[in-house]
C-alpha cells in the first residue's frame, strides 16, 4: 500500500508541477506575441511606443484574456486527465510490482509455519522473479533436509529398540527368575551393550564431521604401513569367514598429512563392509597407491555386488541395498557414511563402483595436505 501511494503522489506531483510550467511558459509566450503584434500596429500606424506602455507589457483585450483562461482551463483539465492516467498507471505498476513480494511473503509465513511444501507461484525471469526461483531452491532444501532428519530419527529408534529390547527382555527374565544368569547369557548382554555404545559413537562421529567440529590430529603417515596393520588386525577374523584378506602397496609412497586413527577407522568400516558381503572362499584385496598430489586406497571384494540404482546412496546414513541381509550380518547403516565424513574432513574424496554378481570396489583419495 505504502509502494502504491508513493507512486501515485509522485506521478501526481509530476503532472501537477508540468501543467504549471506548461501553464506559465505558455501565458508568457502568448502575452509577448499579443505584445510584439501591437508594437507592428503601432509602427504600421506611424507611431512610437512610449517607454510607459513598453514598460507595463501589453495592453490585454477581452478576447485576449478569454484565450488566456481557456487555455489555462484546457492545461488544467488535460493536467487532471494525464494525472487520472498516471494514477491508474501507477496503481497497476504498483500491483505488478508488490503482487510477487505478496507472493513471496505468504510463502515465507507458510515456511516460518513448518509447511515446507511451500512455493513461490511463477516467479518471472527479473529480478524478484529470481529471488523467488531462490526461495524456492531453498524451501526444497529445507524440505530435503527435514525428510532426512525424521528418516534419521526413524533409523536411530530402530536401531536403538534391537538391543534395548534383548537387554530388557534378558533382564526381566532374570529378575523374574525365569532366567538363570548364566556366562552365556551375560555374554549376550554384553555384547548389545557394545551395539549400543558403538551405535552412539558411530552416531556422535557422523555429527562432529558433518558440522565441521571433528578433532585431527594430522602428522605424515605411512598409509601403505596403516593398511598392513589394519589388515594385519582384521586377518582372523576373515579367516574365521574363509575369506582371503591382502594388501598391496609399492616400497615407496609420499606420506600425507592426516590422523591415522581416522583413516584407520576409515579402512576398518571398508574392510568389515567387503568381508560381510563376501561369500566363502571370495577375496578382499586393499591396494594403495601414489598419485599425482597425494595417495588413493582402494578396497575391493568379490562378493554379489551392488545394483545400480543402490550405488548412488550407499554413503548414505543408514542406508542398505537389503536391509534384511545387512541386519543379519550386523550392519548399522552407518559405516560408509562415517568412511565419507572421515575422509572428506581430511579434503579427500570417496567413492564406489560395483558390477552385480562380480564384486565391489570402494576407493578413497586423500591430499598431500
């Protein structure tokens, strides 16, 4: 309304203050014409004008002032006419200019409500049009990231009610004495309560990376030697599975600065995510090698693969290409999603590629520096 009201005062304005200088260059005009008309009468006529009369301007008739005030009545209406015109102009340029700020302002309102499905209707190619494409660039973004954290949440509690309810139920039946407390059984419970303390790191790792707030210690590493006393810790346990487990890497490698337990970490999840999906008798094979401005690992398997339509998002946090299988074998859903955050606070890179029914292979590069 404000927008609306300065532009129609100011159009106003503007026609009121050209009809007066229209109005007094025109009276001006015409009283030096009636006063140049009677000074060629006079010389016709064979006299002089006094200095009186050229000093008092013309001498105005009835008709002369007739003219002066239609004229002045013509302006004037003409004036009120363009003014009436500018208004309407006004007014419609107004709407048009504050009909997209509306449309931007309700949509905010609908955002600021929790209704993220809210969009900015056409915005037009301006420049509000583009503050509206970037409005709604961001409400998807909200709406995107609204939808991962209840799926999260949905994740966690799952993930939290597996344990929680073995514990619970193995405790009640001891208290009840329908259990005896046996080795057997508290091992049982131990074992979920590892579940859930690591389920809680896993979970506080992912949120320290993905905010920025994760500590490295970073110093030159031998990453070649990392991956053979990571191999080297994970060996029995591969041979318990009939799995072959090996490391290659060449004499001689440049020694990037970063926090070895990290990447430790990071090659104990790609390592324990290939022996799970590797059948007995399969092969896991950790290369590392040189490149061009720092050093990539590689950790490749032979197990069933990954479809296609599953790759894009297995770094995805508690995402499985089969939940079912990943449950039995253990999995969380959030060892490769650590791998990504870990390796991405060190300024590197991750990344997987999978042939169904041939194996998998998830590789990672990190800097020098």
């Amino acid at each position: 309304m404000k927008l609306i009201l300065a532009l129609a005062g100011t159009a106003l304005a503007a026609v009121a203050l050209a009809s007066f200088l229209l109005e007094r260059s025109a009276t001006s005009e015409f009283r030096s014409y009636v006063m140049d008309q009677q000074m060629m009468e006079q010389h016709m006529g064979g006299s002089t004008p006094g200095m009186n009369q050229m000093m008092s301007g013309p001498m105005m008739g009835t008709r002369e002032d007739a003219f002066l005030a239609d004229m002045r009545q013509s302006l004037w209406i003409s004036g009120g006419l363009v003014a009436g015109a500018a208004l309407v102009l006004a007014v419609i340029m107004a709407r048009q200019v504050t009909r997209p700020v509306r449309r931007l302002a309700a949509a905010t309102a609908d955002i600021a409500r929790g209704k993220l499905d809210a969009r900015v209707e056409s915005p037009g190619d301006d420049e509000l049009g583009q503050l509206g494409i970037s409005f709604n660039s961001m409400a998807a973004a909200l709406q995107r990231q609204e939808a991962e954290r209840r799926s999260m949440l949905a994740d966690i509690a799952h993930e939290l009610r597996t344990p929680l309810s073995v514990l619970r139920g193995n405790l009640e039946a001891m208290l009840d004495g329908l259990l005896e407390p046996r080795r057997e059984q508290l091992s049982v419970l131990h074992e979920q309560s590892v579940a859930l303390s690591r389920l809680i790191d896993d979970l506080r790792t992912l949120s320290l990376a993905a905010e920025g707030h994760l500590e490295l210690h970073r110093q030159p590493t031998d990453v070649a030697e990392l991956a053979r006393r990571v191999v080297g810790e994970m060996e029995a346990g591969a041979k318990e599975r009939e799995i072959a487990l090996s490391v290659e890497a060449p004499e001689s490698l440049p020694r990037p600065a970063l926090d070895s337990d990290r990447i430790g970490q990071v090659l104990r999840n790609l390592i324990d995510n290939a022996l799970r999906y590797t059948p007995a008798s399969g092969r896991v094979r950790v290369t590392v090698s040189p490149q061009a401005r720092g050093v990539a690992v590689a950790v490749a398997d032979t197990g069933a693969g990954i479809a296609p339509e599953d790759l894009p998002h297995v770094f995805d946090r508690f995402y499985r290409a089969d939940g079912s299988r990943a449950r039995a074998t253990g999995g969380s859903g959030l060892g490769l999603a650590i791998v990504k955050q870990l390796v991405e606070a060190h300024g590197g890179r991750v990344w997987a590629e999978s042939e169904p029914g041939r194996g998998s292979v998830f590789s990672f590069a990190l800097p020098l520096r």
